[in-house]
C-alpha cells in the first residue's frame, strides 16, 4: 500500500496524523500539491509538486496510484476515479469512499454545486472539527489493520 494526499486542502491534524502512521507503519506516503509544503525528514515521507491547474494535483494521483493504495482526499471526483482504479480513497473527516457510495455522493456534490451555481445553496462544509479528526484516525486505523 502507497499513501497519497490530496495535500493541498488537506486539514494539518490530518495531515500530522498520516505523518506517524507512515513512519510507525513504514508505508510510503505521499502529499500531491500546487505548491511544496514542511513535510517532516522521513524516508516515507515524498512530496509532490506538480504545476498550478484546477484538478492537476488529481490527475497525477490517478496516474500514480496502483490498486489497494490509500488516497486522502475530500474531492469526490478524485476519489470516484481512485476508487475506479482499484484504490480505497478516505475523506480527511472520516467517510469512507466505496464503489456501492461514491457515485451517489458525486450526484449530490455536482447537485449542490449546480444549485450554488443559481445562489439556492450557499456556504461550503463546516468547520473541520475534533469529531472529524476522530472520525478520520479511527476510519485511517481499520484500513491500516486491513492492509496488514
């Protein structure tokens, strides 16, 4: 198993937690970003700049991943696609993207963006919360098990 982060929006508490799960792990880790970030010194630790772009950081994850890699990512496109390939993809506030959810979940993101497109819906997801961050290191923990 290879971890890969959509790193960019990704929350620093998940972020910090992948950090020592790949270290105690050892599993290969890596944050796909616009723009380098203070990653720690670890030899399962890689980052990944690729140019600016609207959903570059995406596509080189899904040309990278191999089937039964981790991918992080709160962008239901990329994690239909990681999913398509054979991948578990995991939402940093804990849901778990799977072939039986993440299309309905796709229809309901491009419902709401349609409808923020016509001012019916306004505002994005709340506040990154400590719930949320128990929610991800709890879901991060079944699929690190599984992969054992």
């Amino acid at each position: 198993m290879h971890i890969w982060i959509d790193a960019d929006a990704c929350p620093r508490a998940v972020k910090e937690m992948l950090y020592r799960a790949s270290e105690r792990r050892q599993i290969m880790t890596t944050l796909v970003a616009n723009s380098p970030l203070r990653i720690p010194a670890s030899p399962y630790l890689d980052m990944r700049v690729v140019a600016a772009g609207t959903d570059r950081a995406d596509d080189e994850i899904v040309a990278l991943l191999s089937p039964g890699d981790l991918v992080i990512t709160a962008d239901i496109p990329l994690a239909a696609d990681a999913v398509a390939k054979g991948a578990i993809a995991l939402n940093p506030r804990g849901m778990l993207y799977t072939r039986d959810n993440v299309h309905a979940i796709l229809s309901i993101r491009n419902l709401k963006e349609e409808l923020r497109g016509i001012e019916e819906v306004m505002g994005g997801p709340p506040p990154f919360s400590n719930k949320d961050k128990q929610a991800f290191a709890n879901q991060l923990e079944k699929i690190l098990n599984a992969a054992r």
